[in-house]
C-alpha cells in the first residue's frame, strides 16, 4: 500500500527523468512481456501536446504514463500506463492515473482514453473506465477504456 509516501507528480524534462521514465516503460511494457524492441526515441514522447509523466514516491521513480492531450481538445489519452515490477499492487498504479486526470482537466479536457492490455482492463474498471469498443487509438488490438469527466472514482482501498 501507499503508506505514509511523499507522493509528486512530474512532467518529464530533465535527462534524470527521461532515463527513469524509459528504464520503467521498457521494463515493465517490454521486457517482462518477452520484447525487446523499445524505442527511447520515439517521436511521440516528445510532441508539445504529449506529457511524459513521472510518479515519485519519496523522490523515488515508481510509475509512469504519456498524457496526450489530443487535438479534438476535449480528450485526453493515457498511454503505456508502466508501474515498477516490485511496486505493483501497491496503490501507485491509481495514484498516478488520479493525479493524471486532474492534470487533463486543468488542460479542459472532458474525456479520458486509454488502450490497455487486456489483463489491465480490471484495474481500470476499479477506476470508473468502461470498455468502448467503437473508439479506438489505433494501437494493437488491445481494449479502449473510456471514462468521462466527473465520472466518479470509486474509493480507495489504499492509505495515501
């Protein structure tokens, strides 16, 4: 659980970060699952309307997404949701994805996607996401979830 942690939220800037933020993708996304093919450089991560976000615990890398800001400007995508091996099932996972959201409507969006691997989809049900198959990102075949603003989350299981 998150106890008693110092919980900050960061935008991916600095090349500390940027290496954390990768490290954590291509373990987590890549490595575990078998591939070995993550691209550090890819474009997309470094768009103005994309936001690498980074989850500190204790000044600790833990977590990390890409918030895209899309150009309908009501959505917002979270892509490659990635929390460190040992730190998963602790609460970090939904304590990003809050802070996150929050971020997306001080950006006005109303609307939240996300394409999630199939075995993620009841971590964002927990969250108040539905499964909407007629709107996709494009990606794989994976499921797109989708929640809207004021949607609420369900409470908490996890101290903060």
């Amino acid at each position: 659980m998150v106890l008693n942690a110092s919980l900050s939220l960061v935008i991916v800037r600095n090349g500390e970060h940027w290496t954390e933020y990768h490290q954590i993708r291509r373990t987590v996304l890549w490595e575990a699952r078998g591939r070995f093919d993550y691209d550090s450089s890819h474009p997309d991560d470094y768009l103005p309307s994309n936001l690498p976000l980074l989850l500190l615990s204790d000044k600790v890398a833990v977590a990390t997404v890409r918030l895209d800001l899309l150009d309908d400007s009501r959505t917002a995508a979270f892509r490659r949701l990635a929390v460190v091996l040992d730190k998963q099932r602790l609460g970090f996972g939904r304590a990003l994805i809050e802070r996150a959201e929050t971020m997306a409507l001080e950006h006005e969006r109303q609307k939240f996607v996300a394409q999630v691997a199939r075995d993620a989809v009841p971590f964002w049900k927990k969250l108040g996401y539905e499964m909407q198959s007629e709107f996709s990102l494009g990606m794989d075949d994976n499921p797109t979830m989708v929640k809207r603003a004021g949607s609420q989350n369900p409470p908490s299981r996890q101290t903060r």
